[in-house]
C-alpha cells in the first residue's frame, strides 16, 4: 500500500511536470464545458497551486483573471454560492465591465456573478463589503528578484522615480556606465531595508510586489500600471481599505458640465470661429455641442474612489481617514488623480518618509 502510494505521487509529479500551466487552464475550462464543475475545481486547485511556485510569477498573473473566473463559476455551478460570490468579486476587479451571457453559462453561475458585480459596480454607495482590491493584492505573487538585472540608464524614470529624493535622481543620472550604476542601485535599496539584519530586503520586496500588481491592475493603453496614477497611490500608500466606483452626473461635475462634452474645448472654439454662410457655422456648432454630444453613462465618466483608514495608513500620515478620487471622463482622461490639498498632502509626506529611510 505504501509502495503504491509513492508510485501515484512520482506519477503525479511526473505528470504535472509535463502539463504547462496554460494546458491545465485549458484542461479545466473544458471540464466546465462539460459540466465537470467538481473535476475542473481539482485541476484548478493545481493550477492555482503549480502557479504559486518560485519562477512561473508572470504566467500567474497572466492566468490569474480566468483562474479566478473559472474556479467561481464551477462553485457556483456546484451550489456553493456564497463562494463563488466572493471569489467572482476578485475576478472583477481584473475586469469590472466583463458580462455574461447567459446562454452559455448555467443559471446558477448567473446569479453568482449578478450578485458579485452588484456588489462592486459604479454607483454602489455602501463601501462595508468593497475591500476586493486588498483581497487581490493579498493573493498576489511576490515576482522574482531584480538583483540579476542589468540597471539601464533609465532606471530613474520608471516606478523608483515615487522613491528618489531630487539629490538621489541628480546623482543616478550623472553615473557613467553600468558598474557605477548597479553599485549605486544596490546601495540606494540597501539604505531602505527596514531589517538589515536579515538576508532578505523586505522593503524592495513589497515594493516589487506593489509595481508587479500595479503593472498588472492598472496599465492604461500603452502607459504601464505602475506609472499611472493609481499606479503611483499604490505604491506609496499600498491598497485601499476598500474601493468603490461612483458615476459622473452634471451637476456634481468634476470640472463643469462640457467636461461631460464627447468634444473638447478647442473643437467647439474652432467651430465657433466664422466661415462659410451662417447656416454652415450653424451646423458646426450644432455638431460639436448639440443633441448626442454629452457622454451621461457610467460605462463612459465614472469616479473611483479609494478610502483608506488609519489601520491602513503609512505611519507617517497624521490623518484617521483618506479618500482618494480618479477621474475618468470622456474629454477629460482616465483614472485621473484630483490632486486636492489633503491627497496631495499625504502622498507627499508618504513619499518623504520612504526617501529618508
């Protein structure tokens, strides 16, 4: 019995070792597909498992919104709904606009996913169950180590540019090779470990925690998480208490009401200017201003906001409570940081107290 219990674990091994974690994720979700929900919770257990071990960090990122999807609605489907919920609000805050059709999944899979999306959806204005972001985070993979990397010149302006005093950015961009600037690089995280005494550099591991999560949360378009706006709150404040969305409305604009224009300023001015007969100018105002030229959706102009409690604060934060607002606006931008004294005031501070380390 012993003997053929070590032969199934060597076989197991031996097993796994020859499935890429892609083909277990393909595995599972054919197994759903076929109504296997027990058989496609197992093999996503391994993933999640397999995914979790040293140097495989960006495949799980990669697979870590369908895991998550997937491993919910095989709960679902299984009828442990409350699970499914609570993993399905994870999964949403990879993809917050995702749908389901409900052709194609089971009714009960459904209903999981309306009741998680209801839970995080723009307009929501109970905040006492919204702490899916930290939950995330939590369950994020720490990447592998940097050190092995070759430091380029541009070290500076990536994520490390929330870090650096003035003096320390002068100094990095006056190095002249690549020795100078590794050996500087090596000193600036080793002047920020808070437990020198240790092997490891916890502070440039959580760091690299944050930017990994950053990168994979918040990319807009072709600018990195990390660098974006909430980018930056993440790094130095870490994740919200929790988080919410709320839709923008005229009359509690951010800016004015033509900031809700589908035109900007200049297109209306530009169609303003005379030319052509009255009737044309006319038009071209109409165009630029008229009927259909107001985004009102949710889906187009939302405010995200991020509220952080004492708990949760860097210690060098005096206040009990933080809110942070990202705008995101036709005409306007996305995820736009409203720069207000008090924010402005605690990520300053928060990125004093990281520079004197």
């Amino acid at each position: 019995m012993a003997f053929s219990a070590r032969f199934l674990s060597l076989s197991l091994g031996l097993f796994l070792g020859a499935i890429s974690l892609p083909d277990l994720f393909h595995k599972s979700k054919e197994q759903f597909q076929l109504g296997a929900y027990a058989d496609a919770l197992k093999t996503l257990e391994t993933l999640d498992a397999e995914s979790q071990k040293p140097g495989v960090e960006r495949d799980r990122a990669a697979l870590l919104p369908g895991l998550l999807f997937y491993r919910g609605a095989s709960l679902a489907a299984l009828g442990r709904a409350e699970e499914a919920r609570q993993v399905f609000e994870q999964f949403l805050t990879f993809a917050p606009n995702t749908r389901l059709d409900p052709s194609r999944f089971p009714h009960l899979v459904i209903a999981a996913f309306e009741s998680a999306r209801k839970s995080v959806e723009p307009g929501r204005e109970d905040r006492s169950g919204e702490a899916v972001l930290s939950a995330a985070y939590a369950a994020f993979p720490v990447p592998e180590a940097e050190e092995t990397q070759t430091p380029g010149a541009d070290w500076a302006e990536g994520p490390v540019r929330f870090l650096l005093a003035s003096e320390e950015r002068r100094q990095f961009a006056t190095l002249p090779d690549t020795v100078s600037r590794s050996a500087y690089i090596a000193n600036f995280w080793r002047s920020r470990d808070t437990t020198p005494e240790t092997p490891e550099n916890e502070f440039r591991r959580e760091f690299a925690k944050r930017v990994a999560f950053a990168d994979a949360r918040f990319t807009q378009d072709e600018v990195r998480g990390s660098l974006t706006d909430r980018g930056m709150v993440f790094l130095l404040l870490g994740p919200p208490s929790y988080s919410g969305r709320k839709p923008v409305r005229t009359g509690d604009d951010i800016a004015d009401a033509s900031g809700l224009s589908r035109y900007g300023r200049a297109q209306v001015t530009q169609a303003e200017k005379s030319g052509g007969s009255g009737t044309d100018r006319m038009a071209r105002i109409d165009k630029v201003s008229g009927p259909g030229t107001k985004v009102q959706d949710a889906a187009s102009n939302w405010v995200e906001i991020w509220h952080y409690l004492r708990r949760d604060l860097p210690p060098a934060i005096p206040y009990q409570e933080l809110d942070l607002e990202f705008v995101t606006k036709v005409g306007y931008g996305k995820n736009v940081l409203q720069r207000d004294e008090k924010p402005l005031a605690a990520l300053e501070r928060a990125r004093a107290a990281l520079t004197r380390r």
